[in-house]
C-alpha cells in the first residue's frame, strides 16, 4: 500500500514537471530574465551563456579583458549552477529534499526577491550571478515537456524541434509530431512574450521588475499543489 502511495506521488510530480502549462511559465521566466539583466544589469544574459560567450570572445580580441572578464563570471556561476543541481537530483539527497522540483522553484523565488532589493547603484555583477545560477538549476531541474528533451531558459534547441516535429506531422500525417510541434511552439512563443515583458518593465519599473518573474514562479509552485488536490481526489475515488 505504501509502495502504491509513492509510485503515485512520484507519477503525479513527472506528469506537472512535464506539463506544457509549467513549461509557459518557466518559459516566460527564462526570457524575462535575459530581457532583464541586458536592459537593466549592464548588458550581461542571466540565462543564454552562449551570448556570453560570444560577447567574451568579442571582448578578448579586442585587447579588452576587464569587460571580457565581466561575461565570464556569469558563465561560471551557472556551472555551479548546474553543478549544484546534479547534487540535488542525487536519490541521496532525497531524504534533506524529498521535493526537488518545488524546492528548486522556491530557492529561485527567493533569490529574485532578494535581487529586486538591490539597486542599479549596486553592483550589476553580484545580480547577473544570482541569476545565471538559479537559471542553470531551473534548466538542469526540468528538462522534458510531455516526454520530450526541451529548454526553458532558451529556445535554440525548441525551434529546432518545433520545426523538426511539424515536418515530420506534414509530410507523414502524423498527429502526434503535430500535437508537439504546437507545445513547443508555444514554449518558443512564452519565452518571446517574456522578453519583451522583461524589456518593457525593467524600463518602466526598474529593478523591482524582476518581482514580475517571482510571482510567475509562485504561479509554478501552486500549479504543483493544485495538481497534487487533483491527483489525490482522483485517487480516493478511484
């Protein structure tokens, strides 16, 4: 009976960690936070280590290496980041945090809490690394939409299988590529509509925008519990 509880419990948290509505969400977080820290935290991405990158290597060349510096730091903390979240998923560690997909939600909703604190007099660096790391646990945390690899702090790899998905509905008439196309399409589409949230509040609101993303979060923690009441009402009349 106990081992019937768990399995249950362990079904109903892949099924919200999976889903296309926690997706959307973590999805417009993920562009809002690039929107932010470009616009309103010196022009780093928080999220999208591959500009950083680039914009290092563009800095390097240039004989620049104070400014190329600036961009490799947040590079390094979301390898921490993703260091960091390995460790959590360990079955080890399920006993300290036996709800990794929630706690991970909550330590992001209170690291950005703490960031829209910190003012555009403070220092720009000290935020965009806040950032990068909780953005690189978010990204090692939830992984797969409805079974599928995808990205919620980026949308590369999401247009790629968009476009890969629709093809392949096209050409073999097969609903079920179609059915993803149109997920990940709408992932693709909630990262847009967060960037450009995230442009237009920083600008507006300043570094207390970044609020907006905590209060989308919160929205992800109490789809798990909404889910886990309709999960467990399904159970008992079962």
């Amino acid at each position: 009976m106990q081992m019937m509880k768990n399995d249950n419990k362990i079904n109903f948290k892949k099924l919200t960690s999976e889903s296309v509505e926690l997706g959307i969400l973590l999805a417009i977080v993920g562009g809002f936070l690039d929107a932010y820290t470009f616009v309103g935290r010196g022009g780093v991405f928080a999220n999208a280590q591959t500009g950083n990158v680039v914009l290092m290597g563009i800095e390097a060349a240039a004989g620049e290496w104070e400014k190329a510096v600036l961009y490799a730091v947040p590079v390094l903390a979301f390898v921490v980041g993703v260091v960091v979240a390995e460790i959590i998923k360990k079955p080890s560690m399920n006993l300290l945090i036996p709800d990794t997909e929630r706690a991970v939600l909550i330590l992001e909703i209170a690291v950005l809490f703490i960031v829209g604190f910190i003012p555009y007099t403070g220092p720009d660096m000290m935020v965009t690394v806040a950032i990068s790391f909780v953005a690189a646990i978010q990204f090692s945390v939830f992984r797969k939409l409805v079974g599928s690899p995808y990205n919620t702090i980026a949308i590369t790899g999401n247009l790629r299988s968009a476009t890969q998905e629709a093809y392949i509905a096209v050409t073999r008439k097969d609903y079920k590529s179609a059915f993803q196309a149109v997920r990940f399409s709408m992932i693709n589409l909630s990262f847009l509509a967060g960037a450009i949230l995230g442009g237009l509040l920083t600008s507006f609101i300043g570094v207390k925008a970044v609020w907006i993303a905590v209060i989308i979060l919160i929205s992800s923690v109490i789809l798990f519990s909404t889910d886990e009441g309709k999960h467990t009402n399904a159970h008992i009349e079962v």
